[in-house]
C-alpha cells in the first residue's frame, strides 16, 4: 500500500480571521504562522497539520497523503499516469511552503486537489496547544481522517480504492450511503458519502482524553449554531465525538476513543444498525435521514448493542468490581 496516512488538510477562507479562535480557542490548535498570506496551525510535533488561505470562497483547498518515500511517490506517479490521471511534480518552492521533502499534485474524480507527499518536516519545539488539552492522537496514524461528499460512489470507489489502494472497513446503506477505509491501523482516514455535490463534508481530530472532547463541547456549546452534530458513539470507529461548524461551513469531528484495525486479517462488513450506538443527533441533512438515524440507534440500543471502550495503556484505570452480578457476568464473558 503506497499512502500511509493523512498528513495535512488545506482550507481555503474568506476571512481568515475566522479561523484564528475556532482553532486555537474551540479545538485546541497552536497557531504556528499567522501572515496575510496563510494560517498554518499545528497539531503535534509536525510543523504543520491544517492550513488556512485567503481565497473569494471558503472549503477545502487541498488534502496531504503521505508515502513512505521518493521511490514510493514516483512508483504511485507512474501509477496514476498510466491510470490516464494527470499528475504534476511539485517544485521546491511548493515543498518548502508545505515543508516535505518531495510532493506530486493529482486530483480525484470529485475534482479534489490531493498532494502527495513524503518526507514531512517535524521540529523539536513543543507543542502548546491553543487551551488547555492533554494532546491528539496522531504519529504513524496521521492527523486524523478526512469525510468527503461524492455524486458518484462508484467512480470514487474506482479511484481510492482500486487505484490509490485504500481498503474498506466498512461501509453502511442506511440512514446514507457511505464507506470508510484505511490506509493504516485507524479504523478509516477517509470516508466517502454519496450526496449530490462534491466537497469537504468533514475532518477528524482525536484528543487522548475524553475530557478534552467534553470540555471542547462545553465551548461549542456557547455558540449558537456551532454544534452540528451532538455528543454521541459512532458503532464503526466506536469513537466518542461532537461535531462542530467551521468558519467554512463544513466540519470538524472533535473525538476519542477511537478502534484500531489489525491491517492483516480485517474483512469489510456492511454496518447495518446506524451510524450511532447513541447520541450524534444531527443538525445537517434531511428531516428523513434524521428520523432514520434516530430511529436505527433505538432499535441497536433495544438489542442491547454495546462495544468495549477503547483505551490506551496509561489512559485508564480499572473500576473495582464491586457487583456480584456484574462480576458474574463479567467472569462468564472471559
């Protein structure tokens, strides 16, 4: 598999004061570069992860994918190219501003700009967070993941999967029609929702702490209209999560908690109880898919559908088992 993760998301904004608060204020982001010409925030030890840049329309400019190396991005080149894909060397300058060693520049079927990257550029100063949060889960899994409206599934299923080599985790019918695959251990870094239009629908960033995500929505919740998509469990990812509104209208999934997939044996499934073990109510899309949604997670709750929290060495610590009951049942599921 050529792409290895999602390294940075490009955003383009009418106002790029806008996105100033909302990244350092609500999600936490150091803002490393403020200029006329663009915002350039970080997420970790990487140099950067999100770019703003002023443009007569807001919405995503560009997405980063990562490969192993120069050998790997010529190998993917030569791919694309005899695919009948136009692919374009990115020049030095180019490099410098997205601060990786080498990058091709493509588009998908939608029309979206992808550059394709390797060598990204780390720096050993801390990172410091716009507020107070204990960090995002990043490294090898790359920023988080990014959700794209698509007209058409099945050409866009053509060109991830079958040529760039992603792989379906899973993928749902119901409520709407979506899949979600990996390109490493996070259960999706993208994701595909056929709805009529191209563009951005979201990007994903998960905290350490589930703290940091409940206090992220305390602040989202002050603002009138910034909450899109209430606190809620997906049943795919298992991430914890609100979604809020960006300054450009598309948005950010603020979560935790997310499941990894074992990229050797994992096999894609149809999800067929919703998109929610609970919560997630959504304040986009129709009366009718909102109905359906809310309608599948009481029916998934009714079953008794529940999944394991997903936690990380060091990130928790064990309850007492203080039920007799619950001791039971627990010793007969081992």
């Amino acid at each position: 598999m050529a792409i290895q993760a999602l390294g940075y998301v490009g955003i383009a904004a009418k106002t790029l004061e806008d996105w100033v608060g909302f990244g350092t204020r609500l999600l936490g982001l150091q803002l490393a570069e403020r200029s006329p010409h663009q915002l350039r925030f970080r997420m970790d030890d990487r140099k950067q992860r999100l770019l703003v840049v002023p443009d007569a329309s807001d919405g995503a400019r560009f997405f980063g994918w990562e490969v192993a190396d120069a050998a790997a991005l010529a190998a993917l080149a030569a791919r694309l190219e005899a695919s009948g894909r136009r692919v374009a060397r990115g020049d030095a300058a180019l490099a410098a501003q997205r601060h990786v060693a080498g990058l091709i520049v493509t588009q998908d079927p939608m029309g979206n700009r992808l550059e394709i990257v390797h060598g990204a550029e780390s720096t050993r100063e801390p990172f410091q967070p716009g507020r107070c949060l204990s960090g995002f889960r990043t490294g090898a899994l790359g920023m988080g993941h990014a959700v794209l409206n698509v007209p058409d599934m099945a050409q866009a299923l053509s060109f991830y999967r079958d040529l760039l080599g992603f792989r379906v985790s899973d993928y749902v019918t119901n409520p709407f029609h979506a899949y979600f695959l990996h390109v490493n251990p996070r259960h999706h870094s993208l994701a595909l929702i056929e709805r009529p239009g191209p563009g951005l629908h979201h990007i994903m960033m998960e905290l350490f702490n589930l703290d940091d995500v409940g206090q992220g929505y305390d602040l989202a919740m002050l603002e009138e209209g910034r909450v899109a998509t209430t606190l809620g469990r997906h049943t795919n990812d298992f991430m914890t999560s609100f979604y809020a509104t960006t300054p450009g209208n598309f948005l950010v999934e603020y979560g935790w908690g997310g499941r990894a997939v074992d990229m050797a044996s994992w096999q894609p499934v149809e999800m067929t109880s919703g998109p929610s073990l609970w919560g997630h109510e959504r304040n986009w899309g129709n009366a009718e898919m909102r109905a359906e949604a809310r309608r599948l997670k009481l029916e998934a709750a009714a079953r008794g559908e529940r999944q394991p929290v997903q936690v990380l060495p060091g990130n928790h610590s064990l309850i007492r088992g203080e039920c007799a009951w619950w001791d039971q049942l627990s010793a007969a599921a081992e």
